[in-house]
C-alpha cells in the first residue's frame, strides 16, 4: 500500500498518519474481550506495523494479558479513553490499528472474521469472506488470511 492514510479519536485530540508501509487487509474480532472492549458485537481491526504510525497528541495506555498469555498495552486518547492500537508482546513492532479510527473507515470492509465461535447469534457473515471458529494460530497463518495480493 503506498497512499498515506489519516485517523484519529472521537474528540479529535489525537490525530495519526499512517504512512506507506506493511499494512495487512482489516478484520473483524468476534472474541468475547473485543465485545466487551467495545460494548459492540465485534471489533474491527488492521495490522500494521508501529513504525508506520506517527501519533500526535496526548495518549494514554493501558496494559491486560491476553486468554493467549500475550502481554497487550492499549494505546488511546487521553482525554477521550477512544482506543488507537493495541501492541502485544507476542507480535513485537506490529500493533493492531483500530480501523474505525481511520479516516476512510467508510470504505473499509473487514476481509476476514475471526472467533466467530462467540460471535453475536444476530451478525450475518457474507459466505465469501473467511471465518475461523477462533484465530489463526501462526505468524504464516494470519499472512496467509490477511496479506494483500501482490
């Protein structure tokens, strides 16, 4: 992906440029923290590598351990508490970019569904987009869902 791409909080606070870089296509977390993380049916998210992200403004952090044992550190608006990444470190230098904070968020569609094994009985998954019970459990495995095509 070679464009840049804009984001920021609710309140405008934190803004963020996401410069050209490893980008993988977005996806839906059905997992039962993600719902309770955001009080939604699903979270929506976009890998993306740390580096490529340029924050301006005040942010915050908060830090939980994973159902996996990853140690994760949530990275948000401090004055608003809306979430921007998420850095595990099981997945050094790769942060997890909420993609409902970017821009463009309109034009995104999550590409796979992960832990649909929790996933909100009333949530309709189109048959052409990839579903896993839980998650892909290898780096090779969320590159082979989640990678653009060359």
């Amino acid at each position: 992906m070679t464009e840049n791409l804009t984001g920021g909080c609710v309140c405008g606070a934190v803004r963020y440029t996401l410069k050209p870089g490893l980008r993988m296509k977005p996806y839906a977390c059905h997992c039962t923290d993600c719902q309770k993380r955001t009080g939604s049916a699903f979270s929506f998210h976009m890998a993306v590598m740390e580096n490529d992200c340029e924050l301006s403004g005040e942010v915050d952090e908060g830090h939980v351990t994973q159902p996996s044992g990853a140690n994760s550190t949530i990275v948000g608006c401090a004055r608003c508490k809306a979430r921007i990444y998420a850095r595990n470190d099981m997945r050094p230098g790769i942060v997890s970019l909420r993609a409902g904070t970017l821009d463009n968020s309109k034009d995104m569609n999550p590409q796979a569904h992960f832990w649909v094994s929790s996933k909100q009985s009333w949530i309709v998954i189109p048959d052409d987009v990839p579903q896993l019970e839980t998650q892909p459990d290898t780096p090779e495995g969320w590159v082979k869902i989640l990678a653009h095509d060359s």
